[in-house]
C-alpha cells in the first residue's frame, strides 16, 4: 500500500499545477494525488501535494497563508494582468512614465495595498460567475464583472527597481492571505499610477508552514522521493491536541466530541496557547493522528478522519 503524506514540490515554469499532479501520481504509484493552492503555469515554487490520505489535509492548507517573490513592470498592462496576455493600450490620460518614478513613490503605492483590502480577482482566474469560471468567460470572449472580495495583505515590501525609458520593474515580496491574487496587485499598482502595470514573474515561496527550503524539484524527486509523513504534516500545519483513549475511539468512527479540546483532550506543540480559528490534529495517547477537528455549537466536529 502506498504511503499518506505531502510532498513539497519546487514547481517549475511552464508547467500547470495539474501537470505537475499527473507527474506526481506516476512517482507515487497511486492516482489518489491533489495539490493544495493552484499556481500558473509561468509561476514557479512552493506546490504542496497530498498522497492517498493526505489529500484530506489539502482543503484545509489551500486556506494557509503564503509568501511569494514577484516582479511587476510598471509602464505596461496586458488582458491577463501578466506576461502571457496581450499588451493593453496605455491608460488614457497617461500618467507619469513609470520610469520617472521614485523609490519613495513606489514604497508610497505600495503601502495602498496593504492590510485588509478589497481586491478584484483577475479576469483569467477560476473565480466563478454565473456557474462559469472566469478565465472561460474571458476567453470565450465574454466579459465577467467579478465581485471584490476582502484579502489580507500582511506584508508588500519594495526589493529592487529597474528603470529602462518609460519602464520600471520592481521585485516584490509579499506575505498574504488565501484568495489574494499577486496578478491583482500588479493591475491596481499600475493603475493607481496611472501607468499600467503587469506579473512577470511569481515565485511562492511558502505555504503555511513549508517554505521552498523544503521544496523538491520533480528531476530530484524521482531520484529520491521525499514525503513528509501524514501525521508530521498535520502536526506542522495545525495546531495539536492530544485525546484521551475513549475520546480517540469516538473521533475515529466520526463522532461529535461533547465540549472542546480543552475538556479531555490536551492542547499541545507551538499553538497550544493560541485560539482555534481552524481545524486542530487530535492524537490518539499513542500518538496517532486519528483526525482532524473543528470547535462548532460547543463540540469538536470531525472534518477529516484518518483511522480506518
């Protein structure tokens, strides 16, 4: 039987994240593959993958938060918001040239989009409307009116710029929530300058916990495939909580534990202190991760569980 965990893949260019899974399943021996959290084809990075069991966790990952490197070029936009779509005609009345602009300009830009921001995901995306998803609608020449959502954006910090005649590219990174789109962010940076702005280049170089230190490429991986066993994974993405033997029984046939974690179980690891806005690991006493649990109507409600 193959094993449950997650593999933390350096996705490279050009590939979509569903190729990426097609090569992971012939790797791991076993169809039952997902990926938490989808990257561009032009994106490179941190893909988390789930193997058989772990899949279950992905849901829930996909919600982490995440960093990326990104460069953005200012003085251009395109249809897709990045370097793949057509150029754009330049904004009416235009702006200043992006390359006139300075670094204190650019920080004081920057700082527009951060903290808690409505954001309006990008035309090519797998937002739906109507049923459709986005990037559908788009190409089928159709144009989708999508809704702003509020995102988080903890952390856009200006690295370096590249001025070249009416050009500037700037590299960014970015800590952000789930949902945020950096291609957005690129689209409304240029155009609360008034000269357009497109995505580059997008490297994600963490997912909740796993950073791109821990990242694989898929050439090393089918040397030596590396997985971080399921109950290890869970462990570093959620907080623990330990039941006692009977508590453990309940929760793996599915059973709804009367009162919260706090009322048997034993909070445990980095985040024992911390509230529970998500889902926790609930450990048998010897250890075993028996499920994956959510604080609702005074009870510990079981999302996911792992025994048989």
């Amino acid at each position: 039987m193959t094993a449950s965990g997650l593999v933390i893949v350096d996705k490279p260019a050009g590939m979509t994240s569903h190729d990426v899974v097609a090569r992971m399943r012939r790797l791991a021996g076993t169809r039952r593959v997902g990926h938490a959290g989808t990257l561009d084809p032009m994106a490179t990075g941190v893909l988390v993958v789930g193997v058989e069991k772990a899949t279950r966790l992905l849901g829930h990952l996909t919600l982490a938060e995440k960093e990326y490197s990104a460069t953005i070029r200012l003085g251009q936009s395109t249809v897709t918001d990045d370097a793949e779509g057509e150029a754009l005609p330049a904004p009416h009345p235009p702006g200043r040239p992006a390359g006139a602009l300075s670094d204190e300009d650019l920080r004081a830009a920057l700082a527009r989009f951060t903290g808690e921001i409505m954001q309006v995901p990008p035309r090519i995306s797998a937002v739906k409307v109507g049923g459709e998803r986005a990037y559908r609608l788009t190409r089928s020449g159709a144009a989708p009116k999508l809704a702003p959502r509020p995102v988080t954006i903890r952390r856009l910090d200006l690295l370096a710029v590249r001025r070249a005649g009416g050009l500037a590219d700037i590299d960014v990174e970015v800590t952000c929530s789930s949902g945020a789109y950096i291609r957005a962010i690129a689209r409304d940076l240029g155009a609360a300058l008034g000269t357009g702005g497109h995505l580059t280049a997008l490297r994600r170089t963490r997912v909740g916990p796993y950073g791109i230190g821990m990242a694989r490429t898929l050439g090393r991986l089918a040397t030596a495939f590396e997985m971080i066993p399921l109950a290890q994974a869970a462990a570093a993405a959620f907080p623990v909580i330990r039941l006692d033997t009977e508590q453990a029984r309940l929760a793996s046939h599915g059973v709804r534990l009367p009162g919260g974690p706090g009322t048997g179980g034993e909070r445990a690891g980095p985040d024992a202190a911390r509230p529970r806005a998500g889902p926790v690991a609930a450990f048998a006493p010897d250890g075993t991760l028996i499920a994956l649990l959510a604080e609702r109507d005074g009870g510990m409600h079981p999302l996911a569980v792992f025994v048989p």
